[in-house]
C-alpha cells in the first residue's frame, strides 16, 4: 500500500468503538468521529488525517485521537504519541453511576515511558478506551503495511 490509510483506519476504529459506547448524548467533554468545537484551531490535522475521538475538558487538558497521532495536553503540556507505539492503557475507575467526573489515564508506550492525562469517565470513556484497544487489538491485523514508511509520515506531521 503506497499511502497511510486514514479512511479506512476511521472508519474501522469508529465502527469499533461506537459498537461498544452507549449514550453518547450524554457525554459532555468527549465527541466521536469530529473534533471538538474548541479544538478545531488547535489540533490541526496533516493531509487526509481523521479525528477519532476528541475531548477538551479545559485549556490545558485535552486530547485528540486521530488515524495517526493521539494529542495529549496535560497541564498545559503536549504530548504526541504515535499510535503504532501503545503497550496499554490504564484507565482507573471510569465507570460511574451518576453525572460523569474527570479521571486519570496512564498510557505506557513500547519504549517504555508512560506518561497520565485526563479523561471524561462514565459512558463516554468507552471512547479513548477502545480507540487505545484498536491499536493494540484491531490494527495489528494490518501489519502488512510498511510500518517503518508510515512512521515517518506519522512523525513527520504537525504537533498542533
């Protein structure tokens, strides 16, 4: 395959976590498939890149999560990771029964560093959750991709 394919990652990991997220009307910081609204001059997106899920809590704590980065803000603070390096992520205690809270993720990357950034918890963790299962569960069945080509334009793209 000669170009990274955004469309068919989207689509997939859209399908893939919509098929196990409920509620999404009640979901206050967190959007699927768009980015949020106060994210749009923020997070600028490379040539064919896709918004998978986006959550803006506030100024200094936000991601967005595309078909080829995740953009942390933690603090005031970027981080962008390449998705093809997640080894897990580990998201507390996000289920909840009343109104959604803000928790903390931690996400440890291949090389082994790892750093913690804000979620929106109740049902609209089931976003960043499985957009985080995707890449470990789901992509690697595209393996036949030249990954180390791909990386190079993953790397190669905007940090904002």
């Amino acid at each position: 395959m000669s170009e990274w394919p955004h469309e068919a990652i989207c689509t997939v990991a859209i399908w893939y976590i919509r098929k196990h997220c409920a509620r999404e009307e009640l979901w206050l910081y967190t959007r699927l498939s768009h980015l949020h609204d106060e994210l749009k001059s923020i997070v600028l997106l490379g040539p064919k890149e896709c918004p998978i899920v986006s959550c803006y809590i506030d100024r200094g704590h936000w991601f967005a999560m595309t078909s080829a980065r995740m953009i942390i803000c933690r603090n005031s603070e970027k981080v962008v990771v390449n998705p093809l390096d997640l080894k897990r992520g580990h998201w507390g205690y996000f289920k909840t029964d009343r109104e959604p809270r803000i928790g903390t993720a931690r996400i440890d990357l291949k090389d082994g560093t790892s750093f913690s950034f804000q979620y929106e918890t109740g049902y609209a963790s089931m976003a960043p959750i499985y957009y985080e299962l995707f890449w470990r569960v789901k992509y690697p069945a595209l393996r036949n991709l030249d990954i180390a080509r791909i990386r190079g334009q993953v790397e190669s793209m905007p940090n904002r």
